[in-house]
C-alpha cells in the first residue's frame, strides 16, 4: 500500500466469487463451448452479479477480468458456430455440384450406348463392302467413280437397259424427305429441291458388292432404315428404275427399288421445325412455323418446297426479262452502290462510314444509266439492288428491293 493510504479490506466472500469466477473461466476454455453452456455461464454471471456484495465484486480487479474474459469466450463460441454452419453449407453445396456432375456423366453414358447400340446395326469394317451404312468422313482423298443422276432426268432411264434385265441401275445422291414404313416395306421420299422421288426398300434380296453373288441382308436394311435413317438426311443411293404409279411425287411415272444405301450426313437430333410444318399454307390447317423462327433458321426454312420455289420462280422472271431485253439490243451493265451523295431527290439514302469519308448506298441507278447514254450506249439495263431509307409499316415502301 501507498503511504498515507489505509490497506484495501476484502472479505472472505468477495474473495471466494473471485476464485469462483475464475475457475468457471478456465472451466468454460478447456471444454467445448455450446449454446447451452453460455446460457448457463450468463444465468451464473447474473447470480454472481445479483449477490449481495456486487460492488465489491466490480471493485475487485481480478473479478472484472474474469467476468470479460468469460464473455470474450461466448463470443468466440458464437462465432465457432457460424464458422461450423458456413463449412456445413458450404459441404452441401460440393455435395449437390457432385451428385449433379454424376448425373450428367451417366445421362452421357447412356446416350453413348445409345449410339453405339445403333451403330451396331451398321457394318463395322466397312460401309462400303455392305449393301447399307453410313460414311465416314468425306475428304476427297480418293475418287468412287460413282456418276450421280439428277432425279428430274430419272425418267430418261425409264425405259433403258443398264442391268441386262430391261431395267437402268442409277445412283442418286439427295435428302430424305419422308420415311413410311409399312410391313416388311420402307417407303422414302428422297429430295432434290424442287424435285422428289419415290425410293422402296422391300423385302428381296440385296446385291453383295461381288456382282457374282448375293446375300440376303433385307432383314439387316429394314431395321437399318427403320432405325438410322431420319428425315433431312443426304443419303446415297444404289437403285433400279422401275415404272410405277406415285401420287405425292413429282417424279409420279416411276419409282426406285433400293440395292445399296449410305448415309452420307445425318442432320441434328433436335431441329428447329419440320419442313413439312413450315411448308404448310396459310389457308391449311395444323402447326403453323412462326416467321422470327423461319428467319432464324432461314437455312432450314428455305429447303421447304413452297419457299424454294419462290426463288425458282424469281429466278425464272429474271431470267425472261433479261432474255427479252438482250433480244431488243440492250446492253446489260452494273453500277456502283457505294457513292458520295444521293443519286435522285425524294428519297432518304443511308449513310455509312467510308474509311473516314461519309458514304451512301444507292438509291438507284438512274445517274449511271443517264452517264451510259451519254457514252453513246443507245440501249442499258441492270438488275440489282437498291436501298431506301425510309420509315414505313406499308407493303410499298421497302428499304431494299431490286430493280
């Protein structure tokens, strides 16, 4: 003690609330804190603060240190726990990613035997020495020799002698339009554009590449047919012409009798639309193919008979239009499209950036035309595109057509 200052009196009970503190302190370090522990060291924080002789209690310096200590160690334990359930979350959500990596690598293993348990179908070795299968990849390393027919010069082999038995062997290369199967028959529909022809792989025999024997394989081809082949795909084909009655073809006086088939390429698993949906009129019912998909798909869209024959047709406009001006002594010419100003009044032109210079697409060609004439070419025409600028919901404005 000080001089001139009197010792500190402590009695014996504040002494012991002391010791009591500090050994439910150590106690609470060595175990392991839970909730039900804190709950019992605040109740028993409480008692020893609601006691008699508090104040000597929160005079004493080793019991407020205690006291604090006690509640550095409950928030320890609180954050322990926290610390314990983010590991524990954290552990479910590695669970659930791995149960979901599992069950896409089996839904892959599945598709896999899928695939091979179709390919099994098809000769291993080879396509080529079996009468059906599928190509490998075509890279032109070697050529087969094979002469590909047209299917709309078909009927020229109705009639010709190419196999000794009054009927023309030809091989035609086209896409599968349709595929029916009825009994022991598979009906295609085999396109080529505008073109379609009716193929039939029936129950016969198959030619074995041996021109001097054959095999029974029709079984084989039936449930090739009937399991690899798809709509869409380009397939080609070994066949014998024959006459016969089609109505849903355009090749209607004739039909092929299928020896050998390949699929060359197989279109995707999940298209966009059918052709026959998009090929559907206006006025027919059924699946209707919205026009943003169409447009999204335009390659798609375009194989439809319908609308490849929009382009057939425009085609052919064209070309007597051409025809009939050449035969009146004009002269065809082209004109620019990028130019530096507009070419007529009354239109708006775009504008776009000429390698730091403004530019405009061409409204028309008439400038040029004027330019021709004036070079003493008595007689011009073109035809090709131009562009307009201009707003507008009607079917007479277009910001860009051909004339």
């Amino acid at each position: 003690p000080k001089a001139g200052r009197p010792p500190a009196r402590r009695s014996s009970r504040a002494l012991t609330h002391g010791l009591v503190a500090c050994t439910l302190m150590a106690t609470v370090i060595l175990t392991d804190v839970d909730e039900s522990k804190l709950l019992h060291l605040d109740r028993l924080r409480v008692g020893i603060a609601g006691s008699e002789p508090c104040g000597l209690i929160s005079e004493g310096p080793g019991t407020s240190a205690a006291l604090s200590g006690a509640s550095r160690i409950a928030i320890q334990g609180t954050k322990n726990e926290k610390k314990k359930i983010k590991q524990a979350q954290k552990a479910e959500k590695v669970r659930l990613k791995a149960e979901l990596k599992l069950r896409q690598e089996r839904e892959r293993m599945l598709l896999e035997i899928d695939i091979r348990r179709k390919l099994s179908i098809i000769n291993s070795t080879n396509s080529q020495s079996s009468p059906y299968g599928t190509f490998h990849m075509i890279q032109s390393a070697a050529r087969t020799g094979r002469r590909f027919t047209r299917i709309g010069d078909l009927k020229a082999y109705l009639h010709s002698n190419t196999t000794g038995s009054g009927q023309a062997q030809v091989w035609v290369r086209a896409r599968i339009h349709r595929i029916r199967s009825a009994g022991k028959l598979v009906f295609l529909v085999l396109r080529q554009g505008l073109e379609t022809v009716q193929a039939v792989i029936e129950k016969s025999t198959i030619t074995d590449p041996d021109p001097g024997t054959v095999q029974n394989a029709t079984g084989n081809i039936l449930q090739f047919a009937r399991k690899i082949l798809v709509p869409e795909s380009i397939v080609d084909i070994r066949a014998v012409v024959r006459p016969a009655e089609v109505i849903m073809c355009s090749q209607n006086e004739l039909e092929l009798s299928v020896e050998r088939i390949y699929v060359v390429a197989s279109p995707s698993p999940d298209p966009p639309f059918q052709i026959q949906d998009a090929d559907r009129g206006v006025t027919e019912n059924g699946v209707r193919v919205l026009r943003d998909l169409r447009l999204d798909n335009r390659v798609v869209d375009i194989r439809a008979p319908s609308h490849h024959a929009v382009f057939a047709i425009r085609s052919e406009i064209l070309y007597a239009w051409s025809q009939f001006l050449h035969s009146n002594g004009f002269i065809q010419i082209h004109t620019p499209k990028l130019l530096k100003g507009a070419s007529e009044g009354g239109a708006e032109v775009f504008l776009t950036n000429y390698f730091g210079r403004t530019a405009c697409l061409a409204q028309s060609p008439q400038l040029h035309k004027q330019m021709a004439i004036a070079g003493d070419m008595r007689r011009v025409f073109e035809i090709g595109p131009m562009f307009r600028a201009e707003l507008s919901h009607t079917q007479r404005h277009l910001c860009e057509f051909v004339g």
